[in-house]
C-alpha cells in the first residue's frame, strides 16, 4: 500500500483522512496543520461561535446539495472537495470547543 499512496506521505495523510472521516490539523495546537490551514484556523478564530457555526452549515449545505437550483449540476473538482473537507473538519473541531465551555 505504501508505494500505492507515494513516497512523500501526502498521498496516505489524505487517504488516512478521507478512509477515517479524520483530520491531522488539530486547531488546538496547530499540529498537523499546513499553512493555509492555519490561516483559515486564525481567520474562523477570530469570529465568534455563530459565525463559525454558520459557516459549519454553510459549507455542510454545499456538500449537500443545497446551493441554487442552477447550481446543483455543477461538480466539485476534487482539489475544492478536499479544501471543502479540511474546512468543515476545522469548523467542527471550533464548534466543538465551544461546545464542551
């Protein structure tokens, strides 16, 4: 399985995320996080729990099917699903947080 999923541990940290509906980034402490990660952590940090929580059901309802009635043929390239993912992980683990307060 190894060589199937690379040399450079990308490829299984996606597929370990994906297989596990898992995520790597822990917003409490930044491991496991890539940049951009971090970048969006700190931008949703700074919102308050309802606009966090908002956004959770936003990005929730794109995955879903939920957009506009001319949009609901469109396909999400899979560069954008992940992003999508990585987001919702994100946003779970902040309303999570809030959540156990």
């Amino acid at each position: 399985m190894c060589t199937e999923l690379g040399g450079d541990g990308a490829m299984m940290e996606a597929y370990v995320e994906e297989a596990g509906n898992t995520s790597l980034c822990s917003v409490a402490t930044g491991d496991g996080c890539s940049d951009k990660e971090r970048a969006y952590i700190d931008k949703m940090k700074a919102k308050g729990p309802e606009d966090q929580a908002a956004q959770l059901r936003r990005l929730q309802g794109m995955e879903a099917g939920a957009m506009k009635p001319e949009l609901k043929s469109w396909t999400m390239k899979p560069e954008l699903k992940s992003w999508l993912n990585k987001r919702k992980k994100i946003l779970g683990q902040l309303v999570k947080s809030h959540e156990e307060l």
